[in-house]
C-alpha cells in the first residue's frame, strides 16, 4: 500500500469520496479502495504480468475523471512510475515526454487508438505499450491494445516504498529543454500533510476540482490533500463556469483552488440565487491582482487565500493564512512544513525587505532533476541543500513573502509555464523565418500571453496568421503568440547575443 492510500484508510469508509457530477459515478471511500486495489491486480497483470516492472514509467493521458484517479493511485501504488500527460498535447509533444521517460505503457481512454489519437501515434513511434480504460458501472476496465516493445519486465512490482518516485512532472526551463522532476511517494506525503494542515481541510470539506489533474496544482491540492483529510472532490471532465454554481450547490463545495484566469471568469458569471457558502477560495500558480483580489471577497463572501507553489516543491511552499490568523493581500503568505529563505548569489542569507533570490527547504521537494546534474547543481545550494527557485522576492517583518520579479524567463500564462526557447525552435522550424524570438507581456486575464518578434528571409512574406497557424499544428493552442511583430534587424548586445527582456521591452510597448 502506498502512502497515500495509507492516509486514504484511515478515514470513515463510508464517507463520500469522488463526485463525478451530471450522473456520473459517485464513491464512498471504501468503495473507492477497492476499484484502486482491482485496477492494481489488472495491472499488474498486464501482458501475462510481463509488461511492467518496478519503477517502470506509465504515460497517463486523460481527462479529469475517476478513471483518472484510479489510473494514477493504481501506478503509483505499484511501484510504478506516474507521467502525467495534457491531452491537448501535439504529436510531438508526446513524443518528447514518452521518450524522455522512456513510457512502458500508455494510458488513454477507450476508443483513443480507433480515433488515432495524437498520443496514440506518439506511443507508437517508440513502440510503447498502449492500454485503454473505461468505468464500466462497477470497476475501471483496463485493457491492453498494443504491447508495444515487447513482454520483458525485468523487476517484479512490488509495493511502493517512501523513497520509490511516485509520479514526474516536466517543468519548462530557460534552456530550452524542459526538466524531468521526480516527486518521490515521501515528497507527497509531506507535501499532502503540509496541505491539510495549512487550511485545517477535514471530512465535512467538499473541494471542487477546477484544475486539470496533469498539474501538481490540481493533482496535490485540489484532489488529494482533500481526499487525504477525508473529504470529498467534485471533478467535472474540464472547467466550466455555466455549470459551476449548479455543481457547488447541489453537492455542498465548501472550497476550490484555481489560477487567477478562473476566478476572473467566475467573477464574470452570475452568481444564484441563493448566495452560495464558500470556507475560502485559494488563488495559487500566477499573481492575483488586487482588484481581482478584492473583488472575489467582496462578491463571493469569503477569504481569498493567496499560495506560490512549484512542482520541485510537489506544489506548495507557501500560503496565507485562514483568518483570524495573519494574512496579507500582495504576499503569498509564510511557508507550512517548508523553510523560506532569501539567498543573495553567494547563498548567503538575507534579512526581511532585502530582495534576492527566494529559496526552500522541506520534506516536500524533489531530491533533484532526472538526469541533469547541470540544473541540480544550479538549483540546490551546496550548503544546507536550498532549492532556489528562480524567482526574486523579499520577506517582511512578519515573515511574509513578497514575490518582486522572476529571474527566469518562463511565460506564466494563467499556471502554464512556457519555455521561450521551445517556442523560438518551432518559430525558426518555419521555412521563411531567419530569427524568432518569444517573451511574455502582461495580460488582465491571464497574467501575461506569448507574443514573438520575428526576422523574415529575405524574398519572404508570412504573416502573423501564417505563424499563428503553423504554431498551432506543432504546440498546445496556449503557447501560440496572440501577436507577431515583423522586424530588419533583431536587437542584439555588442557581444551580438539576443537580450529577451530589452526586445520584449521594445515590441511590448507597440
């Protein structure tokens, strides 16, 4: 038995569990148990009980669903390795995450290889092993589609230990490529524990899953820390504000966690008629505005608690407190189970309203990259082991954090961190285009968007539609520029290297 269903057991069987609203499955959480533990045996024996071994990686492309939590508990508790994938991925995009985790096994939902899914055709290219799953009213059916490679699992599964890694997330760097972040079964236990303590979660708590669950965000907070105390999760297949409300009242939410996008569209929504009763909201993966800030409160009745999280931190490292306690609009609150420190560039320690570089510690966070000892040493200090995040803030006198600028150049559009450099590859991939370069600007409603600058070949004449288009066949619809600017010359330093933050200060502002 994993951790975390460890933590699952120990509350009142009969309690609800998961609510799949508009007549789908609801289950208690001994219910919930045993469908986990018959997709674990079904699992297992997968291809004669030849095809996965322990710690084996298993793609997992699907919807927020129950068949989605039962897929990813039942790897994780079988010594497996969990890789969370966005369905709306591109075929190369796939590509990239199964052959960096070198995937055993994919799994998608059913009629996924009939309708030649983009994830489907990804696996194949690298002879990954394809299942499809599906509820059938009393268990979630898996069945083997494809075996792939072959039948030669190598280690028996066995149950999972403390230190096996549970699941990796892709975290996008400066560099280009994006970092393999293993979160281990200890980092979530603490990380769960760090969750529930934090918001005093317990079994009367109904948390509405409004985040996709191939996120640390929705994945740790939104789902599991609420299972974990006991509660329940409403999860609707994807975000909707029109059937919001409905949802909340008919099965008595008390709390949600979203990205500043989300409480913006809610905010734009009607309330019903009866003023629905909401413990607190939390707002974490991107700032909030003030006004949206406010706003919230003062429409919604309840306290706006802001968090900043990361996945090397398997989500949170700090959060505001529940009233009457301490709690500050424009920081992101004290650190839970985690240590907060300022570091300068020499991993010296600052004092409150000095700025520098904001740094970890705690059970929570990853033991470093897969495989990438150039990040690992750039990211942990080698004194005290701080995880330093890449972000610049201060704190206050009362220990609060104040987030005062990024250090690293990632596009944070509503949560979804963009790669700059991923998005100029593709740009140059373009036959006409000499220089690309991508940066973020600021937008109300998702915190920044993606534009570009682009240098054209001489003789050439593509438009903003034509990269527009040619983008949204290679990436995901939200890492598109929403604006292109054509230009001669692309500004350079005297040493000739590109400066994203003094073109993005010259083309934001047109």
């Amino acid at each position: 038995m994993t951790i975390l269903e460890d933590l699952l057991s120990n509350v009142p069987k009969q309690n609800q569990a998961i609510i799949i609203p508009d007549g789908g499955p609801e289950l208690n959480f001994e219910q919930l148990l045993s469908v986990i533990d018959q997709f674990k045996q079904d699992l297992a024996a997968l291809g004669g009980g030849k095809l996965l071994g322990a710690q084996d990686a298993v793609s997992i492309s699907l919807v927020n669903s129950l068949e989605y939590v039962v897929s990813f508990l039942a790897v994780a508790g079988n010594s497996l390795i969990a890789a969370p994938l966005n369905p709306n991925y591109k075929q190369s995009e796939f590509e990239f995450f199964i052959e960096d985790m070198k995937s055993k096994l994919l799994i998608v939902p059913k009629g996924s290889v009939k309708d030649n899914y983009a994830a489907v055709a990804a696996a194949r290219t690298f002879k990954t092993a394809i299942a499809e799953v599906a509820w059938d009213g009393k268990k979630v059916a898996i069945e083997l589609v494809e075996t792939g490679s072959g039948l030669d699992a190598e280690k028996p599964l066995r149950a999972s230990g403390r230190d096996d890694i549970a699941f990796v997330l892709h975290t996008s760097g400066t560099t280009g490529r994006p970092k393999a972040v293993p979160l281990l079964q200890r980092n979530m236990l603490a990380s769960v524990r760090n969750i529930i303590g934090c918001y005093r979660l317990t079994q009367t708590d109904v948390s509405y899953l409004v985040m996709p669950l191939f996120h640390v965000h929705g994945l740790i907070c939104g789902l599991f820390a609420a299972l974990s105390a006991g509660g329940s999760v409403i999860i609707p297949s994807k975000f909707s504000a029109s059937s919001f409300w409905t949802h909340w009242q008919q099965h008595g939410a008390t709390w949600y966690t979203a990205v500043p996008t989300i409480h913006q569209i809610l905010l734009k929504h009607d309330l019903p008629k009866e003023q629905p009763k909401i413990r607190f909201i939390r707002s974490c993966s991107s700032s909030l505005a003030p006004s949206v800030f406010a706003e919230l409160e003062a429409k919604l009745k309840a306290p706006v608690l802001e968090a900043y999280a990361m996945t090397e931190a398997c989500h949170q490292m700090t959060s505001n407190n529940l009233p009457p306690d301490v709690r500050k609009p424009g920081t992101v609150g004290i650190g839970h189970g985690v240590e907060v420190v300022i570091l300068d560039d020499k991993d010296n320690v600052l004092p409150p309203h000095q700025e520098g570089e904001i740094s970890i510690r705690g059970k929570n966070v990853t033991p470093g990259y897969l495989n990438n000892p150039k990040a690992n040493a750039e990211s942990f200090t080698k004194v005290f082991n701080y995880f330093r995040t890449g972000d610049q803030g201060k704190l206050d006198d009362d220990g609060l954090l104040i987030i005062t600028g990024r250090i690293k150049e990632l596009i944070n559009r509503g949560g979804e961190k963009i790669s700059p450099i991923e998005l100029d590859s593709v740009m140059l991939s373009y036959p006409d285009v000499s220089e690309a370069v991508s940066f973020g600007v600021p937008d109300e409603m998702y915190g920044q968007q993606v534009n570009a600058v682009i240098v054209l070949k001489p003789g050439t004449t593509a438009t903003q539609e034509d990269i527009q288009k040619y983008m949204s066949e290679k990436v995901a619809k939200y890492k598109v520029p929403v604006k292109v600017f054509f230009t001669d010359v692309m500004p350079k330093t005297a040493t000739g290297k590109i400066q994203r933050r003094i073109i993005a200060e010259k083309f934001a502002s047109n």
